[in-house]
C-alpha cells in the first residue's frame, strides 16, 4: 500500500513491479487474468489491493484479514472509544483482551502486548504487530515517525489519527463511502473467511463488513464470508479439514478457483483457451 511513513509501495507494485514481471513471464497483462489471497496480514492487503485498485484485479480471496474495519481494530472502536486499553466504567475499568486460544482463554491483554512493544523500541519502532499497524495507516508526526493512534504508556486514543485512519484504510467504511462507484467492479470479486474464535478477535470487524455487503442490493456484492466455528487464526475457508491442514494448502485451494473465476468474468473475446493445460 502507498503509506505516508513506508512510502508508495503500492503504486511502485502495481505500475512498475507487476508489469516487468508479466512481460518477462509472458503473463495476460489485464486486470480479468489477476488475482490476490494471502492470510493475517496477507488477507488485508489481499483486500486492500482489490478495493484500491478495483480493475486492476479479478478477486481477492481474503483470509483471516487484520482488521477491516477500524470500528473492532481488534477488540477496539478507534472511533468511539477513548482508551484502547481498557473497558470504560463509572466505578471500574476493565482491561481489553489481546490474545486467546479457540476456548476462549485470555493469554495476553492488550496492554501487556503494547507494553511490550514499548519496551522493545520507542517512537513506533519495535517491528511488531501494533507499530506495524501503526507505520502503514498513520501520517507522519513532526518528529518524522509515525503518529501514534493512542499514546502506548496509557492506550488513551488520539482521534485525529483515526479520522485519518478511517478516510485512508479502513476498508469497510471505504466500501460504504465508495460503493456506489466501487460497487460495479468489485461485484464477485470479494470472499472472506476468519474463524468464529480468531486468537485476536479479527472476525469482529469482518462481522461489520458482512453487515454492509450482505444488506447492500445496488449492486449486491456477489462474493461469500464464511467463518470457521472454534477456529483461531489463519483460517481461510475450509470447512472439510482442521486449520493446521487447511492453512497449508492456499495455492491447492485457491488456483481452481482462479481459473473458474476467470472462465466466468472477463471482457469480450479473450483467450480462455491456451493457459488451459
């Protein structure tokens, strides 16, 4: 993704990096002979491709995406909520969980992972999960790191940041905001699979975006959620087998379903017959 802080990647990708590689590897070139899936972090970008660049891909197959949608970045609303750390209460505070397995058993707070963060490297730096987020989706601060979405030491949530935030990568409020000229070409192209207990609560957001893709008819999405009953994370659609065999066979599940998609959704006349080996 293009990023204030990490620079235009996803331009330099997509018009320099693809392109070379398609001309050297005798690739179609078009955006109907592409597609994009990964898992975690993966299936964002996976998404994030296919909804910043809509004609430039042919469906995106999306995976245990980190959070789509900023109103449960995990477990927090950055919209609404004013401590990321703690539940709000008149008489009590309640801490956020960050980490559990398929029981439901809290192994980590929220807290306890950024604080851990924060003494790995300050300003944003330590190369893990909650600073990575934070790199990608922040403007740059005057200090010329990152602007913090809260402030690490007490979790209380900076709200010009998250607006910033929600106009720029939250792709489920990017979806409503632009569905009326996103809607036609992203029609058939969006499928998404998370597991009911993702470890780290991603399938909280992919619930919000269901919510907007299953009740909009103008068009309607024509894609599929799916969620995986007690599976944590990287859960990616298969209902037949347990995740650690499932998440093992991306390319065996997925390629089939790339050549189906191009046989059924392209422009007139193209050859749907030579790649066909």
């Amino acid at each position: 993704m293009n990023s204030a802080n990490n620079g235009p990647y996803g331009d330099a990708i997509m018009r320099e990096l693809i392109p070379h590689i398609e001309r050297k590897y005798r690739g179609i070139g078009q955006g109907y002979a592409r597609f994009t899936y990964g898992g975690s972090t993966g299936g964002w970008e996976a998404m994030a491709v296919q909804v910043f660049y809509p004609d430039e891909f042919n469906g995106a197959w999306v995976a245990c995406p980190d959070p789509i949608d900023f109103r449960a970045y995990t477990v927090v609303n950055i919209y609404d909520d004013e401590n990321a750390y703690y539940y709000g209460g008149q008489w009590k505070r309640t801490p956020r969980p960050g980490f559990r397995n398929w029981l439901g058993q809290i192994r980590a707070t929220l807290e306890e992972m950024n604080h851990r963060e924060l003494v790995l490297a300050s300003r944003g730096r330590s190369g893990d999960q909650w600073d990575i987020w934070q790199a990608v989706y922040s403007p740059a601060g005057p200090d010329g790191y990152p602007k913090p979405i809260w402030d690490k030491l007490t979790g209380n949530i900076d709200r010009k940041v998250a607006a910033y935030w929600r106009e720029n990568y939250d792709l489920s409020y990017i979806l409503r905001r632009d569905w009326k000229t996103l809607g036609p070409k992203l029609k058939g192209k969006l499928f998404i699979y998370v597991g009911d207990m993702d470890n780290y609560y991603l399938n909280n957001a992919v619930y919000l975006t269901e919510e907007f893709l299953e009740s909009t008819t103008d068009p309607y999405y024509a894609g599929d959620v799916d969620y995986g009953d007690r599976a944590e994370h990287c859960w990616n659609g298969d209902q037949s087998r347990a995740n650690a065999y499932s998440r093992l066979r991306y390319h065996q599940m997925f390629i089939p379903r790339f050549l189906e998609q191009m046989r059924k959704n392209h422009p007139a006349n193209p050859d749907t017959l030579s790649w066909r080996y």
